[in-house]
C-alpha cells in the first residue's frame, strides 16, 4: 500500500496528513458508461486519509473506455 504525503493535503476530518490509494477492480464494481449495459467500465480509484479513512478524490482508472 502506498502512503502519499502531500504538503498541501489535510484531511479535513481528522487533520491527518498521510494518504494512500486503493481501487475498486471487481467487475460489480467498475463505472460503466450510461447506456452502455455491456460495457466492462473501468475500475475507481480512491484516495483516503490513513487515519480516518476519509476519502479525498476519487478517480476513475481509465477515463478513455467512456
């Protein structure tokens, strides 16, 4: 797991100042383009205080597929 440490990033909850990113890849869970029912989507990246879990940007992983 990566631990990101901006200088500028608080966590706004907590006041934590150490982030990490996790990602969403079941298929269940993918963004799917609306009206597109067979399309696969793309996994959904989050970016999370260590501390409190509080979630800072969340990102879709392949923007491109949309």
């Amino acid at each position: 797991m990566m631990i990101l440490q901006q200088e500028n990033r608080i966590c706004p909850t907590c006041g934590g100042s150490h982030f990490t990113k996790g990602v969403m890849k079941s298929s269940n869970a993918n963004v799917r383009p609306i009206g597109k029912p067979f399309s696969f989507g793309s996994p959904v990246i989050f970016t999370f205080c260590k501390q409190c879990g509080e979630v800072a940007s969340i990102k879709i992983e392949n923007p491109e597929k949309f």
